[in-house]
C-alpha cells in the first residue's frame, strides 16, 4: 500500500542536459546524500528517465511509502521525461504548479517545475529558473541583472522577486562549434589559455561587435604567418566570443548591479569582462543555488497544502 510520507525526507533533482545531480533531504530539510551521474538529458529516450534516477536513487526510497521527487532542468523538455509547461514572464521563477511524470515503481512521486518563456523576442530558460529562485531566496529584493554564463549564457533582468525579462545567447555551444568543428580548429588548442589573448581579443569585439566574423577568420591566418600558439588563439577566440556578447546585452548590465552565477574560471571571466566596460559587478560564490531553488519550490508547495 502506497503513503504519503508526513514531516520526513524528499529529493530534489537538476537534471541538464549532460548531467544528473540530486540531493537527499532530511526531515529538517537538511542534505542527507549528495549524489551525480552522466545521465543528462541528451542522452536518454523518454523511457530512460525513471531508469535513470532509480540507478541513482533507488536506494534512497523505503518501499511501502511514498517520497516526493522534485525535479528542474531538461526533464521537462520536450525530448525529456515529461514536458513541462512555460510560465511566461514577467513572473516569479520556479513559481507555477509542477508537472507530474509517470512511474512504474511505486516509491517515488515525481514532479517537474515549469520553465519560464519570452514571446518577444523569443526566448525559454530550461532549468536556470530555478538557480535565479535560489539566489533570490538568498538575496530577497535583489533589483538587477543575473548573468548566468555556460553553454547558453542567459541574461536575466529581476524586480520584485520577479524575472521581468531575458535573453540567451550561445556563446558557449559557437566556442566548441568553432575551436572543434570549424577551420579554426587546426590553430586552436583543447588546453591552455593566455590571458593577455583572451583581453585583446575581448577588447577587440566589445569595441566593434560588427567586426566579429573577420576578426574570428583572423585567428586562422594569424597562426599561419605569425606563428600564433594555439594557446593564445583559443584564448583569443574566447575573448572574442565573450566581448561581443556582452556588448550586444549591454541594456541589460549598463547602470544596473549585475551578478554572475556559475562555474568559477567561466564566472571570472564573464566578471572581469563586464568591469573592464565599466559595470557595476560581482559573482556569487553559493555553491548550490538550483538546491536552494528547489528547497523554496518544496516549501512552497508543502505550505499550499496545508
């Protein structure tokens, strides 16, 4: 017979697209078992989902009662478990009702948060709604830009604990289309970085965006004839990349504060970019803020029922 816990333990999940991450909470919300996979999204048929997380949870959930699992990311994408609904904006992050994904084990009861969408233009952000949620449980009344830099950077314009609008821009994914798929990898290294490349590449395309497809072809004959290391023309073209991205987003960090989630070496880059064009800018050093997202949905979710 299937029973609902009361006051006990519940998992929340990030499912991305090249990872799994999940966490076991206690019954004093604290972290019980912290655990990862390479079962991301990109990888699984609809079917692999549950599989997949009874691989990596399985053992985390009692038989004969019921543990709830909530989950954000690419699980609610259209290729993932169970689409999820788009909550347009302007509205709170993680803030509409989940979307419940069949089970044929019995123990967990899965649930999958909503994405935010954009009409004009359009834009979704899958799974970084719910990092934004976590740092505004963090810093409630933040009023500014969050930049979330990765494969698709996004930027994201918060007031009064709202997303009010945002845009996404594929610097990431375009850097490891052109340093592995494009002439540029024959002058760009998979290793190796120098600074001084990456600022004058960065200077470079922040100063004339327009400029971006000649000054990338550059990078390519300037190994070529100046004997350019591949070090210095992958930091080059990251530079490059990153530069004309943020002058193409510039209403969204001019004369506002901006804070800069993610990885640390990606973070640091993005960070010290907009300080060099003058914004006002800092990263934020919260080691899990999709867990804190999730632990604000949950408690949300637990205070509607009562």
């Amino acid at each position: 017979m299937r029973t609902a816990r009361t006051n006990e333990g519940w998992i929340a999940v990030d499912w991305g697209t090249s990872n799994l991450r999940l966490w076991a909470i206690g019954p004093q919300g604290q972290v019980l078992a912290e655990r990862s996979s390479s079962d991301g999204m990109g990888g699984l048929t609809p079917e692999g989902f549950e599989p997949a997380l009874l691989a990596l949870a399985g053992d985390l959930l009692p038989d004969g009662q019921l543990t709830e699992v909530l989950i954000c990311g690419m699980a609610g994408a259209r290729q993932g478990w169970v689409e999820a609904p788009y909550a347009p904006v302007p509205c709170p992050p993680a803030g509409g009702a989940p979307t419940p994904a069949p089970t044929r084990d019995p123990r967990p009861s899965v649930r999958i948060l909503p994405r935010l969408s954009q009409a004009d233009p359009a834009d979704v952000v899958r799974g970084e709604e719910t990092q934004i949620a976590g740092f505004l449980a963090t810093e409630p009344g933040f009023e500014g830009t969050l930049c979330l830099p990765g494969t698709h950077t996004k930027w994201a314009r918060v007031r009064d604990n709202q997303v009010v609008r945002f845009r996404t821009a594929m610097t990431g994914e375009l850097f490891a289309l052109l340093s592995t798929q494009s002439v540029l990898r024959h002058s760009v290294s998979t290793e190796g970085f120098s600074e001084t490349a990456f600022t004058e590449g960065f200077d470079q395309a922040a100063a004339h965006p327009r400029e971006l497809a000649l000054d990338l072809f550059s990078i390519r004959p300037a190994s070529l004839l100046a004997d350019t290391s591949p070090e210095a023309s992958r930091a080059r073209l990251s530079g490059l990349l990153i530069g004309a991205e943020l002058a193409s987003v510039r209403d969204y960090w001019q004369d506002t504060p901006v804070v800069v989630i993610g990885a640390a070496a990606l973070s640091q880059r993005y960070a010290a970019g907009l300080k060099r064009l003058g914004a006002q800018v800092r990263t934020s050093d919260h080691p899990a803020l999709a867990l804190e997202g999730l632990r604000a949905a949950q408690a949300r979710f637990a205070k509607e029922r009562t």
